[in-house]
C-alpha cells in the first residue's frame, strides 16, 4: 500500500501540471460517452477524472464527455446519437465509450461512414466480441474467461462450499456472460464447490433499477438460507452490487469481486462510506473501506481489485487515443495500452491477453482482455495473477451451460 501511495502522490503531481497546461487550445479533441452515475458511476466518474487533466471541450479543453440514457435498451436509438453526435465536432480524432453498451457497433458504423479517420474505442463491450471488433478499432474488457476459474478458485480458498450466480437473461445472452457462467460450472465441479443459478430482474426492465434493487435485498436472506452461510455470491449487474454487499455482511456469505471490480462499486453506497477527500486515491480508498468492511463483520468474506476496471478503462482509453493520434503508441499494441492503465493505477499490475475466438481458434488483435490480482479485506491478496489456470477452460463455450 506503501508503494501505491508514493506512487499515487507523483501521478497526481503530473496531472496537476497537465491541467496547468490546459489553456492552450488543443490540437485535436477526444470524446467520451459514459453512463451516468446512476448506471455505472465508476467509469462516469473516469470522465471527470480526464476532464480535470485535459479540460473540458466546452471551455477550451480537449475532452468533450456525454451520457447516455439509463434505459439505453429501450431509448437505443438516443444513445447512438449521443455517441454519433461527437463525430459532429471536425476537431475530434478519437471517440471512447465505456461502458459500451449495445447500440455501439452501431454508432460506431455510423460514425465511419461520414468520418473514417477518427479512432473508435469501446472499452467493456455489452456486444460480442466479433460483433464489436468489426467496426471498433479497439476494444478491452475484464478477462470473464480467467476470472471465471479464478473466482471460484478464490471462493474455494476462503472456504466456500456452494457458489451462487445471480444474473438475467439479457447479460446470458452476451457471449462472455453465457461463457463465464459455463467456466464456472466446470470450475465449480472440478474444484468441488456446488453451483446454482439465481435469477433477478433486469434493471433496465419495467421494475427499474430501484425496483431490481430492492429484489435484492429481499432474496439474500432467503438465499442464504436456502444454502446456507458457506456460499459465495456473484451478480453480473453493477446497480444490483451495492446490495448485495449490504446483506451478506448483515446475514453471512462471501462475495469475492464485483462484475466490473472496484473498490467504489458498491462499498461506498453499502457501507456509507464518504471517499469525497480521497476522490481518485486508490490505496487510501483501499484503506477507509477495509476498516468499515472489517467493523461491519465482512472480515476475510468481501473482496475487490485494488483500482476500478469501469474508472481506469475510462482513463486509459482516453489516454491511449491520445497517444495513438500522437503517434506515442500504437493501435493494437498491449504494452503500449496496459501502459495508459499504469499511468492513473500505479503500482497495480495489468494482465493483458488477445480475446481467443472459439469458432476459428485465432487471437483478436483488437480485443484484449485484462485482470488483475483479487484483495480480500482483512485477509490480503488472494495472488490469483500467481495461479495457473488450466488451458481448457479459455475452450469452454457458453453453450455448454447445464450440462
């Protein structure tokens, strides 16, 4: 934590100056299209954080950041145009959208047909990987093929017996959802933990994330009754994290990592926890959380990754754009890439890999995936970047579900 620290104080050090610098107007602009923070505050947040260092278009900075809507599913066609609409600027070179939620490819396709030159980036892709890659001219997500062992590798260390996934038919219908739930099953029944499938409402749905929430609530007592306080819980939807969290330290469980991993995606709203004072700081947010998580008896049962995927993807996106345009990186290149995400997570190791595509057996060269090591308050690092996982299950596909 030490080291992160110091290495914190010289990061922001460097950003401080670039915002110095600010007044300049900019030769070239880069957009940015987020959820809100409502939806997913983490990489909403991202945005601020690259808005504070390069300016804000509007007043003669280089990001120029919109949101889309939280009902993106049904208002699809709103939020293609919010992402479209910032082609309309003849200055923007790149244009990032994280989380890029369906209607990306789209938008994307739009915005090549009347501006090919600029550079389209979608960080954790809602659409497949080929379905994405075919327009993007990069994208990256969370490695759901390893963290598919590797969660089930942790649950297992920390003394689980039974494993429980909470997730709807929407995200089962993306590729890698319906891929990481198979890894998991398998990992489960080789490494002797029972699996079993929960379902809840989509919060883009008519019950809303409110309504979503609140189903949460209400269930996890049961479930954990139903298989008792040995269980590890794992939910693919963002909004739903926060309580979930709350429950199993009030009832018992284990919860290893988020979806998206981050220490602010749903410990902060869980636990009240105010981290306006340590906005950005990785390891003292690490620090005010792991003593409220310790107080709330979630001691050795609750984890996360030491800086945010949604947060970090935001800003590295953007910074690799920037480079790319000025020709300090190249399009493609994982080191170049996983270099950016050193920049605003110092300290924290990046693992990067090409997306394997099952149905010919090649690597994606414009998909990588990234993970890093697990925390568990109270406890420490799990060294899951340390555990080799067998190669069979980066073959398992999503249609192998159930059987």
């Amino acid at each position: 934590m030490r080291k992160f620290l110091v290495c914190f104080v010289v990061s922001c050090c460097v950003a401080v100056l670039c915002a110095a610098s600010v007044s300049a107007e900019p030769a070239f602009r880069i957009g940015v299209a987020t959820p809100t923070v409502s939806q997913a505050e983490d990489a909403y947040r991202g945005a601020e954080r690259i808005v504070k260092e390069y300016g804000d278009a509007s007043k003669g900075g280089m990001i120029k950041h919109v949101t889309f809507p939280d009902n993106f599913m049904q208002e699809m066609e709103t939020t293609i145009s919010q992402i479209v609409g910032l082609a309309d600027d003849p200055k923007v070179k790149v244009i990032v959208v994280n989380d890029a939620v369906p209607g990306t490819t789209e938008a994307f396709r739009r915005i090549k047909e009347k501006r090919n030159d600029v550079i389209c980036l979608s960080g954790s892709p809602h659409e497949d990987p080929n379905v994405i890659s075919s327009i993007s001219d990069f994208s990256a997500v969370g490695d759901s093929i390893s963290r598919g062992y590797l969660i089930i590798h942790t649950a297992k260390e920390l003394g689980a017996k039974n494993f429980v996934m909470v997730s709807f038919p929407r995200h089962q219908s993306y590729e890698l959802q319906a891929r990481k739930r198979a890894i998991m099953e398998a990992a489960c029944k080789e490494l002797g933990v029972k699996f079993s499938f929960e379902t809840a409402p989509d919060p883009v749905s008519d019950v809303g994330v409110a309504g979503a929430q609140q189903f949460i609530l209400e269930k996890v007592p049961a479930w954990l009754k139903k298989y008792g306080k040995n269980t590890a819980f794992y939910c693919t939807n963002d909004a739903q994290t926060e309580p979930l969290l709350r429950q199993i330290a009030k009832y018992g469980g284990f919860f290893i990592e988020q979806d998206d991993p981050s220490p602010i995606l749903g410990y902060p709203g869980a636990f009240g926890i105010d981290l306006k004072n340590e906005s950005g700081n990785w390891p003292a947010i690490m620090k005010k959380i792991e003593s409220t998580v310790i107080a709330a008896g979630g001691k050795g049962r609750m984890g996360t990754w030491s800086a945010s995927v949604p947060w970090s993807m935001t800003c590295a996106m953007v910074e690799y754009g920037k480079r790319v345009v000025e020709k300090k990186a190249k399009l493609g290149n994982i080191k170049d890439f996983t270099l950016c995400f050193e920049k605003y997570t110092p300290g924290i190791g990046w693992h990067g890999k090409r997306y394997l595509d099952l149905a010919n057996g090649t690597r994606n060269k414009k998909y990588i995936m990234l993970y890093q090591d697990t925390y568990i308050f109270g406890r420490g690092y799990m060294h899951t970047t340390d555990v080799k996982i067998p190669e069979k299950y980066e073959k398992i596909k999503g249609m192998q579900i159930g059987k």
